[in-house]
C-alpha cells in the first residue's frame, strides 16, 4: 500500500471513528434516566476518545485524494476493528466504575472486545453471563451498537456525516452491501435507516403487546430486527415461555433477514412482492424444509409433538435469520441437530439484509449452477445456455462470472470456517465434541450468536480472539480482510 493509498484510508478511518462517539453521547440520557450516573463518565470520556481519534486522523490526510473501490475495502477491514475497540470502552470503563458486590464481565478488556465485536457485527455471542443483572446503561449499550451494527456503522457514517474525499459509492459496496434503492448511495442509505427505525418501533409495540415489559420489548426489539440477538436475559426468549411473543419474534427475524430493497417496494406495491421476490421465496422455502428437518430429528429423538415443532421452528428461523434468539437448549440436542442448524447458519438470509452467512441468493445460484452445468455439457460444442434466476433470463457468459464470484466467496467462507474448527477444537475442553466446535464457528462466522456453552467469560483468551476474528471476517464477507492481509503482506 503507496503513502498516498494509506493517506486516503488514515482520512476516511477519521470519519469512522466519530460515530462511536456519538453513540455515545446519545446514550448519555439513559444514564441519567435510570440514575446511573457513574455511566456519564464511561460515556464522556469514550466520546472524548472517539471524537480526539477522528480528529488525529482526519486533519493531517485531509486534503487526499478520492477513495476507490481498494481503499474502501481497507477502510471496512480497519474500520471494524477501530470502532469495535473504542465501542469496548464503555464495557470496559463501566465494569471498573461499579461497586465492589457488582457484576463485573467486562473487567477483562478482551472480555469487553469481544462483546463490542459480537455487537458491532450483529453476532450476539457473549461474555455476559446474566445480562439481566448488568446496568441498564449496559442493556442499552449492547442493544445500541447491534441495532447500528445490523445496519453498518460505515452506513452510519455515509447517513450522517458524508463529507468531502470520500466515496459514498466505495465504502458502501465495500461493507457487503450492493443493493440500491435509489440511484444515489446516500439516498439509499437515509431511506434504509428510516424503513430500519419504522420497523424498529413496530417491532417494540408488536413485543409489548405479546406480553413482554416496555424495556425488553425495546432492546429485543432493536436486536432482533437487526437480526443480532443480544437478550437481557440469561436463556434469551426461552424466558419467557410465550407462545405469542415466540411468534412475533419470528416475525421480526424474518423482516430482519428480507431484502431493504424488498421491504421498500413492499411498502409501495403491496405484501405480495414478498413472494414475487427470488431471495423472500427461497428464504421461506429454506425456512420451512430447516423446520422439518430439526422438527422430525426431534421426534426422533423422544421429543413430543408441540416442543419439536415449537422449538424446532424458534430455532431453525434463528439460525437462518442469523439472529440468534434461543428458546431451546442446544448443547442438549442430537449431533444431527446441530449440525442442520450449521447449515442454515452458514446459508443465512438475504442480501441487502442484515443478516449474515453466505447469503441465500449465493447459495440460489450455486444451486442452479449444478443444473445449468449439466445443461451446458450435454449442450453441443460453442452453444450458449442461459441460466435462469426466477424471472431472470441471464447470458451464458453473465452467468459464468457470477457462479465465480459466488463460487470463490463459498469456498473462501468454508475454509475460513475450517481453519477455526481445527483452531478452537484445541482451545476448548473435552466435554465439547467436534458438532459442538463447528457450531460455534459456524455461529461466530454466520454472526448468529446461538450457542452449546463454548463462549463464555472464562475461555481463553486465544479463543475469544479466534471467535472476534471469524466474526469480523463473517460480517465484511471475507473480500476486505483478504486486501487487508494482502496490504500488509505486499504493500502496494
């Protein structure tokens, strides 16, 4: 990477790094709402931080040049990792501003890291062991940072403080996104953020009139239409044991894993588009063959009727949402089980969502390209064969790039995914089998969040830093972490 290329990263990381503080002066008011004051100093001095890093690295790059697509992706790649570190902060400062008897999960900076990194990324693995006794101001935080997470805090920064040298186009295709509701970026970005809030607010009101109390309708509300999963609880929806509140959850994880694209023509042209969609069609169709799937292992495996369907259909939306949510058990269940629920993980919900995995439009035409291979090989000699995407007719050399593009992505994020099942299975303890260790990752990879046990505030410290790195290589869909690597290897 040339001195100018690094000039035009350093300027755009400045940009980035002021969302963490005003996130955190927005949370300023919860503070002093719950009478948490101890937090106000947390939140200051992580603003104070946050706003003096922009500023170190803005002023003197200011005057470079106007980011490209190579420079984006390097700002998404160091952008994460920089806004997960100072979203740590509050974690970090709060838990040693606590009294002596207070719950202290994120005394440990690498404790706190990993949280922020869960949160930023829309994971929703944990450190917390009983969130239900962390401060408010904490629920809060954790909600916070996987509601803008869910989004993209580079979506953040395009929304609210585009500024001149840099690249709306660049960044906002560098942060795994490539669908346009508008023909201008930052138009689709503002109207992404309005349709996210609206179904925020609808959410919350759907939970509280399910039966859940007003602050635990706002922050599942906020992390489950961000597909990320953070409870305040310690057994997440399982607590409360509703059938209704099971049902509007799942709702919400479906919404959250939909297109924005889809959502917004919804809203103009009615519920129907949902169906009329290639992905929303295939999304329901995973979701329905994954709950049959788990529904039948569990009747296999002496489960009644109502709990495999019950809990087999929780699950099989939140794996595939990539949201997290539990209402079962998991370490509990068949090797069977766990891994179908893998599957869907690494599948996960569409493009333009906010959910993660591999995305179902990928795994769509992976699968249509074994058929339109066939076809091409019993094709004659020079002929050209069309794929065909739902509607979509598309030319035989169109479709060549594209099964690439998705071939190359699936093979990288399967050997990402094996690179930290062979790592972790020898940083964790014996009672966890192989099953176990492939969920995890597949979990931290997927950034799902559902867990067997493995995370926990007492697992080594490689094995959180393990976990953090196949979240972040999972939310930025392994492209910008490649050029990051190959910027450090080869420097140009």
């Amino acid at each position: 990477m040339g001195f100018e290329d690094l000039r035009i990263v350093l300027r755009d990381l400045g940009w980035l790094a002021p969302v963490v503080g005003i996130m955190a002066v927005v949370s300023l008011p919860v503070a002093v709402a719950f009478g948490e004051w101890y937090a106000l100093g947390a939140f200051g001095l992580t603003a104070g931080i946050s706003f003096g890093v922009g500023i170190a690295l803005y002023l003197p790059f200011r005057r470079a040049g106007e980011a490209r697509l190579k420079h984006g992706l390097l700002v998404a790649a160091m952008g994460w990792l920089v806004v997960s570190t100072l979203g740590a902060l509050p974690f970090y400062f709060i838990s040693h501003s606590l009294a002596p008897g207070e719950v202290y999960p994120f005394v440990d900076f690498a404790a706190a890291f990993f949280e922020s990194v869960s949160g930023y990324t829309g994971t929703g693995l944990t450190m917390a062991t009983h969130p239900d006794l962390l401060p408010r101001v904490l629920q809060w935080w954790r909600s916070f940072i996987e509601w803008v997470g869910g989004m993209g805090v580079i979506v953040l920064m395009l929304t609210l403080i585009v500024g001149p040298g840099t690249s709306a186009v660049s960044l906002y295709f560098a942060e795994a996104r490539s669908e346009r509701i508008h023909p201008s970026v930052v138009s689709t970005v503002r109207t992404m953020w309005w349709i996210f809030a609206l179904y925020t607010a609808a959410a919350a009101v759907a939970l509280w009139g399910a039966g859940m109390p007003p602050w635990e309708a706002l922050n599942h509300a906020m992390t489950g239409i961000s597909t990320g999963g953070f409870t305040v609880w310690p057994d997440s929806i399982a607590h409360y044991d509703s059938i209704a509140i099971e049902a509007v959850t799942i709702v919400i994880m479906l919404a959250g894993a939909i297109s924005f694209a889809v959502h917004y023509r919804a809203m103009q042209r009615g519920p129907g588009v949902f169906l009329l969609d290639l992905q929303s069609r295939w999304l329901l169709l995973l979701a329905v063959l994954g709950v049959l799937l788990v529904a039948g292992e569990n009747l296999l495996k002496g489960f009644g009727v109502e709990p495999a369907f019950r809990q087999g259909a929780f699950q099989v939306v939140s794996a595939l949402s990539c949201t997290g949510f539990q209402t079962a058990p998991i370490r509990e269940w068949s090797d069977t089980g766990k891994l179908l629920l893998s599957v869907a993980m690494v599948i996960g919900g569409a493009a333009g969502s906010t959910a993660g995995g591999i995305k179902v439009m990928r795994f769509v035409l992976l699968v249509r390209g074994v058929s339109w291979r066939l076809k091409k090989i019993v094709s004659p000699g020079g002929a050209l064969v069309p794929m065909r995407l739902g509607r979509e007719l598309i030319p035989d050399p169109e479709a060549a790039k594209r099964l690439e593009e998705a071939s190359v992505l699936a093979f990288l994020w399967l050997g990402f995914l094996f690179f930290g099942v062979l790592v972790l299975s020898h940083l964790v303890s014996g009672e966890y089998g192989l099953a176990d260790v492939v969920f995890e990752v597949a979990s931290a990879q997927g950034n799902v969040g559902l867990s067997v046990g493995i995370t926990h505030p007492t697992m080594p410290t490689g094995a959180k830093l393990l976990l953090c790195f196949n979240m972040w290589i999972g939310r930025l869909e392994i492209i910008p972490i490649m050029m990051f690597f190959r910027a450090l290897i080869w420097r140009r």
